[in-house]
C-alpha cells in the first residue's frame, strides 16, 4: 500500500492533488465562544495532527486543535453553520467533527481505508468522503454525526463537488478515467445515477485495467460552473476537459488542453476556467460562455492549485519546482503579470482567498508556514511555525479546495 506521504509526494511529479471544492454561500452564523469561523483561518497539519487557527484580521495564531496521535489529517472544511468544522483524519480512517465552540472533537466517525477529500453539501446536511485506498466513498450524515451508507465501485475517489442545492454531486476517480454523479436528494436512496467517461483515455484502461488501473492519471477533480450547469472534469493523460451537462449527465464536449492538466478552478465571476498543466508547464484559461480555450500561459512546476484576487483581475498559481514559486496572470489582457520565489525546496499545497478577496493563505509543507499574499500589491508576509506539514487551509464563506 502506498503511504500518504509517498502518494502526495508521486502526484506533484506526476501531476503536481483539493481535490475538492465548493462555494459556501449560507449565512453566516453570530460569534460562538471558542472562534469565529467568519474570521479565521484553519491550517490542517498532517504530521503533527493538528488543526492551526489564524485570525485573518491580524494573521497572528490564536491556537491549535488537537486532533489525536496519528490523525495525519489531508484537509478540512467548515460546516455551512460556521459552529462545526469536518475533518478527513487520513492514517485513523476517520472523519472528525470538531465543535468551535469548545474546540474539541465532538464526534469521530469509524470510515473506510485512507479517506482524504470530501464536499459538504451547501445546507450542511451530507458530506461524501472518498476512502482512497478502498475505492469507496462513505456518505456522512453531518446532523447526527454517523456514516449513513458506503458505496463501492470507484478507483481512488478523489475529488467531490456538490450542486448549488444538495440534490446531486460529483465524484472524480483518479484511478479511472471516470466521473460518476450521485443522486442526494433524498438521504434514504443516495445512490450513483450515471457514470461516464472522460477523455479518450480510458479505452485503454478499458482495455487492461489490471496494468492501468494503477498506473494512469485519471480525473483529479469534477469542478462545477459557478450556476452548476456544467461540470468541468481534467483527464491527466489524454490532455482534455471533459464538459458535463448537469441536466442530462452527458459529455456535450471535450476541450483540448496541455499536457497532464490537474483540475479546473473558476473565476469569481464565473466567465473561465483555468486549468494547470503540469506536463507543459502552461495554464490553459477556458471561455465557459464558448466552452473553448482563450489562452495558454507559460506557467511552472509542479502546480497544486490556482487562486483569484476578489473581483477576478489576477489569477495566482502555486508552483513546487527548485523553488516555490507564486505566478502572478493579468485575467484582463490574459498575460503573465509577475512571480515571486518564496524560497528553495519551498513546497507550496493548497490556498483559500478570504471572503472579500483581499488576502490568500498559502500552505507550505516543508517550512511549516503559512504565506499571505496581499492582492492589491502582490506583497507576500510569512506566518511561521503553523505546525508539522500544513497540507490545507479553509474558511466560511469562500471557495473551498484541497490537492
């Protein structure tokens, strides 16, 4: 079995991992006693199983959350009341909820072999976490706290999003070169409804799944337009965008990209997707209204995700290559706009933008900090000593995602 650090380490050479996102748009709740989950940052640490808060008005730490011995949690997300955050503890086969009023965790719940990413439905009510190593994906009812039902049949679920509404959500194999959607409506029949494949490249592993089923770079991630009409699927090996129509659950078109695209991620208006391609080092930036490619832009190494400045001008990419490196776009005039190099051997995971789009906290798992980049002036500040590993980082009320 391969282990999670070995596992993360073969996808930034070979792809470069949320993951998951989602758009938490519920109301935001009044302060609890412990935190207030409107302000502030959570840092998922892998190695010292913790959970690091930040006040984002400040970036001072307020605290960490102990998670338990040899959690090794992947990523978290706050649950839409903001009084709850759900936690993927990778190594104990468990999801956690931590209650941010006391800042204890109030529940684990027993999951399947290597859970790791997840969605929360945008009413707070179902999660679905992929256990990576068991090829099933556990449906967690969030009220009570328990797993409802675990359904089988993937290879390495890996990325999950949910439609505006709860009523359906996607599930990404990135042992496959498949996407599946899952019917959530109603909690008592949760079930696949459709699979469909992505790309041209799984006749091959149709072909002789016992060779590439371990072997290819299947779909990192289903990323949903922002009105969730169409879901934007990135096969790794064939170099295309699979274009799902929601409504009716068909490819209605298949976009070419660069070599070994990892995952779409949105512009906050919702007008494109750009998409990093690891195997050409570009970024691909996608029309949504024309469902076509606009741009290449030379881009890096080893990137792990791509995030937005609040009203969309800037587009920031985090690269891991000798240096890591954040790549500044110009989303106007679609042009590179600027880099800056955070240091060698640096290796950069996943970041959140605050809700007004001001800040974005950056992850780096090899000098244990956080970076804050400050959009209007692209100055960047370092948080150190967040913990063993940060991996992920969330907040209420803004784009959420994981690698």
């Amino acid at each position: 079995m391969k282990t999670d650090t070995t596992r993360g380490m073969a996808r930034r050479i070979a792809v470069a991992l949320a993951t998951c996102g989602t758009l938490m748009t519920a109301a935001l709740p009044s302060r609890a006693a412990g935190v207030d989950a409107r302000t502030t940052l959570f840092v998922t640490n892998r190695d010292s199983s913790d959970v690091t808060m930040i006040d984002t008005s400040s970036d001072r730490i307020m605290g960490r959350i102990a998670l338990g011995e040899r959690v090794n949690p992947h990523m978290a997300m706050v649950i839409p009341d903001g009084k709850r955050l759900l936690v993927a503890g990778t190594r104990r086969n468990q999801a956690l909820i931590v209650d941010l009023a006391t800042l204890d965790v109030a529940r684990r719940i027993p999951l399947g072999i290597d859970p790791e990413h997840f969605d929360i439905s945008d009413d707070g009510r179902l999660a679905l976490m992929g256990n990576l190593e068991e090829g099933t994906v556990s449906v967690l009812d969030l009220v009570a706290g328990i797993e409802i039902k675990r359904m089988g049949g993937f290879s390495e679920p890996h990325g999950f999003a949910f439609l505006p509404g709860g009523k359906k959500a996607y599930v990404s194999n990135f042992g496959a070169h498949e996407v599946a959607a899952i019917a959530t409506a109603a909690m008592e029949t949760i079930a696949v409804a459709q699979r469909f494949a992505v790309g041209s490249s799984h006749m091959l592993a149709g072909a002789n799944p016992d060779r590439y089923l371990t072997e290819i770079k299947g779909i990192a991630n289903p990323t949903p337009t922002l009105d969730g009409r169409f879901v934007y699927a990135a096969d790794g090996d064939s170099g295309e965008i699979a274009v799902i129509d929601t409504v009716t659950d068909e490819v209605v078109k298949t976009i070419r990209v660069g070599e070994e695209p990892w995952r779409a991620y949105p512009s906050p208006d919702g007008s494109k997707m750009l998409v990093p391609n690891n195997g050409d080092e570009t970024i691909s930036v996608i029309d949504v209204a024309k469902q076509t490619v606009i741009a290449t832009l030379r881009a890096g190494p080893g990137m792990t995700g791509i995030n937005f400045d609040g009203k969309g001008r800037k587009a920031y990419a985090f690269s891991s290559g000798e240096y890591g490196t954040v790549l500044i776009y110009d989303l106007a005039d679609l042009r590179e706009a600027g880099q800056r190099r955070l240091g060698p051997n640096v290796s950069l995971e996943t970041a959140t933008t605050t809700p007004d789009g001001r800040k974005i906290y950056l992850a780096s798992s090899t000098d244990n900090s956080v970076y804050v980049i400050h959009t209007a002036s692209d100055e960047i500040t370092r948080i150190p000593n967040v913990g063993e590993s940060p991996w992920a980082t969330t907040m209420l009320g803004t784009y959420q995602y994981c690698h």
